[in-house]
C-alpha cells in the first residue's frame, strides 16, 4: 500500500521548506523596516531630546539591522548576489538615514537638514528594495521630494529642547555598545568560523556566508556610530581615523575603547 504523503501548511511541496523561510525572513523583513522608520521618526518629532537619542540609537539602528538581516535571508532564498547594484544602493540609503537620524537627534533644537538627509535615505532605501533596481526616480526624484518635504515640516519645530552634555554621553554610549558588538563579531569570523571552515570542514552558517554578513552589516552601523561620536566629542581626524582602523584589527575596537577612556573619553 502506498503511503499518502502528509498535506501541511504547503501540502507536501518539495519547495514547502524553502517557501517557510522565505516568509519568515520576509515577516521579520517587515518588523525591521517598520522599527527602523519608527526610529527615523522619533529622532526628529518628540520635543525631548533623551526621547530623540533612543529613537536614532535605540530604534533606528536596531531596525536597520533587522532589515539587512532578514534581507540577506531573502536575498539568498531567491538565488541573488550582492553584485545586484539595488542591493548595495540600498543599504547605502539606509545608512545614510542612520547618519541623518543620529545627527537630527544630537543637537538641542530642530535640524531640518539632518531630518531632510534621514527622509531623503530611507525613502530612496525602500524603493530600491520594493523595485529591485535603481533609476533616476527612485535615486533622485523621491528622494529629493522627501528631504524638501521633512526639511519643510520640521523647520516650523520650535518646542524641541535639550542638553548636549546628555546627547554627547549618550552617543559615546551607543558607539561603544555598537564598537563591542562589531569587535565581537570580527573575533567569532576570525577565531572560529574562518578556522572551523580551513581546518575542519566544518561551516557553522552552512556554507551561506551569514557570518561574514553580520559582521559586515555591523561594520558599517560602527563607521556611522564612530562618525557621530567623533562630532558630538570633537575627535580629531587622527582619533577618528584610529577607531575606524580598530574595527578591521582583532581586539581593535576594544584597545580604541580603552585607549579613549585614559585620555578623557568617556565611552560608557
């Protein structure tokens, strides 16, 4: 007698397992996106500057990497590279709404411009990530649009207050917690997946690159934190150049951590 093969949510499909994960990946996909625009927001609406600051480093950044994240899962579900030009225009959009979010959050008072960068980044992000492609329309004309209308809207802000001590105290503090979770990654890619993989044949990530991925994606959210740590605390371009050398060096970020704290740097 022939067995019957089970119907689940997908009725037994040879491609059901695959279908799963990419919904997943998508699921989480839209968390991401939606955490990540609720960042954007809050680093440029709430008149409260503490309120500002956990939005762009709190929100923002946990969103963005959400979204590159689960991306990089569909990406590999539906058979794409990293070579697609939508993929890396996108994921330099977003950072560049990162920067715009962080910056609209570091001063006391509204900065239209900051909020026009964030609006202008995101908006140019997603279109090339619903479109998969890059024309002039999605590269220039939206975003262009985007950054004149929330330039226009938070010109009139006048109610926004703050302190910069707190916003300098509070960016050191999301660079280090951002510097440690990157010099981690380097170490777990360099001590034990890169060897596991030469000297084993073991592939912790099964052969799909997601290691070299995380690390990658928290590299660049480190390059946007040590850009606006290095505003808010006057680094010189020596400094800056130091943490951003760190973050290529096994253990760098965590020497650049202590190496700022003996010469005043306070890096939470």
């Amino acid at each position: 007698m022939r067995r019957r093969r089970g119907r689940g949510m997908f009725g037994g499909h040879p491609d059901a397992r695959v279908l799963t994960g990419w919904l997943l990946f998508r699921f989480f996909k839209f968390l991401g996106v939606a955490l990540f625009a609720a960042g954007l927001l809050g680093a440029v609406l709430p008149a409260r500057q503490k309120d500002r600051l956990t939005a762009a480093h709190g929100a923002a950044s946990v969103g963005l990497l959400l979204t590159w994240l689960a991306g990089y899962g569909m990406m590999k579900h539906l058979g794409l590279s990293m070579k697609e030009a939508w993929i890396g225009w996108g994921i330099l959009a977003s950072l560049v709404a990162l920067g715009g979010a962080a910056s609209a959050a570091s001063r006391p008072e509204a900065r239209p411009l900051s909020a026009a960068i964030a609006a202008a980044g995101f908006l140019s992000a997603m279109g090339t990530m619903v479109t998969k492609s890059t024309g002039v329309a999605l590269g220039l004309v939206v975003p262009a649009v985007a950054a004149v209308a929330a330039y226009v809207a938070v010109r009139g802000l006048r109610e926004h207050h703050g302190d910069l001590e707190q916003a300098r105290a509070a960016t050191l503090g999301w660079f280090t917690w951002v510097a440690r979770f990157e010099g981690a990654s380097l170490l777990f890619m360099l001590g034990v997946s890169i060897p596991l993989r030469k000297l084993a044949g073991i592939n912790i990530d099964g052969g799909q690159g997601w290691v070299g991925w995380v690390h990658g994606v928290l590299t660049l959210v480190y390059i946007v934190a040590l850009a606006s740590a290095a505003r808010a605390d006057g680094w010189s371009m020596g400094k800056s150049a130091l943490g951003f050398v760190a973050s290529v060096v096994p253990f760098g970020t965590f020497g650049f951590e202590r190496w700022a704290a003996r010469r005043g740097v306070a890096l939470g």
